[in-house]
C-alpha cells in the first residue's frame, strides 16, 4: 500500500544519503574508512557475499587500490538504481518534490535513474573514465522509454564533477542547503539532472507556471484563486 510505499521510499533516500556522505568525507574515493563503514552495516553472511568485489587492498604512494578475486583492478564505478517517479514522501503523504520536479507526467515516464556515486581511483583520474561510466548509465537509459531523467546530487565544492555532469549535458535544477553533514559541518548540494524520452522535467512549462502561481500566493497571502 502507499505508506509500505512511503516507508520503502524514505529508507531508501535515507541510506543512499549516509552512502553519499561517506564517499565525500573520503575525499572523493573508496578507502578503507569507507569499506570498513560498509561492513559495519553488513551482517557477516552479506560481508562474505560481497568478498568478490572489494576483497583485498594494497597502498602505494598513498593511494587505495581495490582488486578483485579475478586480480583485476577496479579503476572506478557508477552505483546507481532506477526509481519510480510516482514515489511518495512519507511525511507528506504526497508525491516525492524531486520526483515531481523532474518527471512531471509519472504515467508517461514511470521511472527515473539516480547516480548515487560515481567514484575512480586516483591514478586513473583525468583520462575520461568518469565521462565513461556515465555515458554507460546514458545508453542504459536511452534504450528505457519509461525512464525520463538522470538525476544526481553534488556538494557546491566539488568543481570538478560539476564542470563535467554540465559537459555531459546535466542541467543544473536547484541548490539544496545543508544536504550533507560531513565532520558535524553542513554543505549544500546541487542538484543536477539530464533528460530524455521528450521529458522536459523542471523546464516543463506547465510546471513552471504552476510554480509562479504557488509563489505569488505566498507573497499575496493566498489570495489568488487555484
């Protein structure tokens, strides 16, 4: 039902949030701070699940290295999942606002995709790997006609990332203060989004008319008739 709906919803921005927090307090990587936090989370039978992908680590110069039980080395990744775009917040009761703000027609497009990270290794940086995995998770989405945004959030600080979601066409949608708490320090994120399947998310002019409306509301006291 729709508060099992609520409920599912409301955990699930909760975790990718701490999953967030933790990526950027490690200074843009997975490191053993991080995997250590992941494992703590775990139950012993999911830590032994998960011993295919981060199963060992070596430091050189300074830097993480992840490899695999294949002895491969994980250069990078992109962990992100499709979500529908009729979700609920729970505290409302209500349809989700980024839900609402990106995909406004939820039966035309019933689903979207998050990025929750996107990470390297630092001596794979600044070689287009990044750009790669993402237009990875484009083509995925290019080839979904229900999906209808990519959507992502990014702390204000974080130029680099910001200078590439804008070259691989990300809008920017709006600033979200204090979304994350790092070392007790609040931070505010942007929020960032790409389009597809004629979905026009928070450009929809519908949308935007709705929203001066609800905005000289306010400033009139209500007065203006819905």
């Amino acid at each position: 039902d729709n508060n099992d709906a609520c409920r599912a919803a409301s955990l699930h921005q909760q975790n990718e949030r701490e999953k967030m927090k933790r990526f950027y307090s490690n200074g843009f990587r997975f490191d053993d701070n991080q995997n250590s936090t992941f494992k703590n989370e775990t139950s012993d039978k999911e830590q032994k699940e998960d011993k295919d992908v981060f199963t060992k680590q070596s430091k050189k110069d300074d830097n993480c290295i992840f490899v695999n039980d294949c002895g491969e080395i994980i250069a990078g990744c992109v962990v992100g999942s499709f979500l529908s775009s009729s979700m609920f917040n729970v505290k409302t009761g209500a349809r989700d606002e980024t839900a609402t703000l990106l995909v406004p027609d939820s039966d035309e497009h019933p689903e979207m995709f998050y990025i929750m990270t996107l990470g390297t290794s630092r001596g794979f940086r600044r070689v287009g790997l990044g750009s790669i995995l993402v237009n990875r998770v484009v083509d995925m989405i290019k080839s979904k006609q229900e999906c209808g945004a990519l959507y992502l959030h990014v702390i204000i600080y974080n130029e680099t990332a910001i200078k590439l979601y804008e070259r691989l066409g990300f809008s920017r949608v709006k600033k979200i203060r204090g979304y994350y708490t790092i070392n007790s320090v609040n931070y505010d994120c942007y929020l960032y989004a790409r389009y597809f399947h004629g979905n026009l998310g928070h450009n929809n002019s519908d949308y935007l008319s709705n929203f001066a409306r609800l905005m000289l509301s306010k400033m009139s006291g209500g007065l203006i008739a819905g």
